[in-house]
C-alpha cells in the first residue's frame, strides 16, 4: 500500500511564499507522474502542478511563473515551491501519484490559506 503524507501547509500572508512537501513511502521513481492538486470551498479539485519520472513537468496557467515542481529520488519527496501567493491560492493541495499500471494515490491533503 502506497502512502503519501503532505507537510508544510499553513497561513501566509498576500505575496508571501510556502513550500509543501509530499513524502512517499515508496521510491518515487515507481511513479509514472507525481504532482499536486487543489480544491478549494465550493469547487473541483483542480491539477497545480505535475512531474514525470522523465523530470518533464506542467503547470496550471494560474501558478505558472510562480510555483515549482521538484522532486528528490534520494528522499522520495516531491516538492512545491510556492511563490507570490495569492488569496485565490487558498485551498487543500493534495499530493498525487500514478502507477505504470495507472493506480492513482492521493494523500491526505494540506490547507492553504493566503491573507490579502
């Protein structure tokens, strides 16, 4: 059973920055793509940011410039490093994972709150 387990949430002020980090509890190199997503009150869950294990990363348009994606094969993290925050950033990011064999794995989530 793979866990994913997100750190680093919390409040920031407008402009300010936060880095979440997601730890796997196996190598992250199993993972075809890895990123995160967000969903806040009232809306879908949305993707921010992924990474494929070729190190090819996307980004929503919205954090484009702003966010980055990295990941660390040494500590089976995945990282997203946030800059600029916005209070249309606030949300709970989720960690995510998909198998070669297209199993998706989600972790508990994160709350992000951005102060204007």
């Amino acid at each position: 059973q793979v866990q994913l387990v997100e750190s680093g949430g919390g409040l920031v002020q407008a402009g300010g920055s936060l880095r979440l980090s997601c730890a796997a509890s196996k190598s992250v190199l199993v993972f075809n793509v890895m990123g995160w997503y967000r969903q806040a009150p009232g809306k879908q869950r949305e993707l921010v940011a992924t990474i494929t294990r070729s190190d090819s990363t996307n980004y929503a348009d919205s954090v484009k410039d702003r966010f980055t994606i990295s990941r660390d094969n040494a500590e089976n993290t995945v990282s997203l490093q946030m800059n600029s925050l916005k209070p249309e950033d606030t949300a709970v990011y989720y960690c995510h994972a998909l198998s070669d064999l297209y199993m998706n794995y989600w972790g508990q989530g994160t709350q992000i709150t951005v102060s204007s």
